[in-house]
C-alpha cells in the first residue's frame, strides 16, 4: 500500500473516532422518581418533546456523557438548567415532572448548572 492510499486509511479512521465521540452524549430520563416507570435515552438535541410522549413527564435522569441542558418550555425556553455527568434520582422544583426540551452543551462549564446530584437547587433562567 502507498504513501497515498496510507494517509486515506489513517484519515477515514480519524473522521470515523471523531464522529463518534462527537455522538458520545447521552442523556437517560424517567418518568418516576429513582429511574422507575418508563424511560427514554437521548443522544442528540430535542427541541420539544412533545411528539415523543416525554413532555412534561421527566421525574429522574441518569446522564452517562456530555453536559445538558434542559428547558421546560419548547425550544430551549423558559427557565433551564443544566446537568452534568450523573445520577439524578428526583428531580425537585419546576423541573420536577417539567421539562419540555433538551440539548447537549458541550463547550460551556458546568459552573452554573445543575448542583452535583447530592444537593439540587440551583436553577439557571
């Protein structure tokens, strides 16, 4: 195999890693509180729940990769919040049973999200 055909191969493998870990976000929700009832896992932007039978539904999250971003109005309105990497066993205040889109925020810190899942009153609008 040439130099050529040799730059191809290790290119479509970089291309290949690099779609992958830009999918790698993944978002878990419950329709009961402590991952009971119902489930539904995101990799991608949703931006209305609505059609999906989740909208206003959400009691639990578990997020396995990526800092997200949940709104309880459609289309990323209303008051948010984001969550990072973790066990979300009930979630409390409006956004208890309220969120209506999600999204994944990769680039921004986390600072002021979510609170780590042992304390969770932080709210971001």
């Amino acid at each position: 195999m040439g130099i050529r055909r040799s730059s191809q191969v290790v290119f479509a493998f970089c291309l290949a890693f690099v779609a992958n870990v830009a999918t790698a976000a993944e978002i878990t929700l419950f329709e009961g509180p402590n991952f009971q009832g119902r489930s539904m896992t995101l990799r991608g932007e949703t931006s209305n729940l609505d059609g999906t039978g989740f909208n206003d539904r959400t009691s639990s999250i578990i997020v396995r990769d990526g800092v997200w971003e949940a709104c309880v109005d459609a289309y990323f309105q209303g008051s948010c919040v984001q969550f990072q990497p973790g066990e979300y066993p009930q979630l409390e205040g409006r956004f208890d049973r309220s969120i209506s889109s999600l999204r994944v925020l990769n680039a921004r810190p986390y600072s002021q999200g979510y609170p780590a899942p042992d304390s969770m009153l932080a709210i971001n609008s």
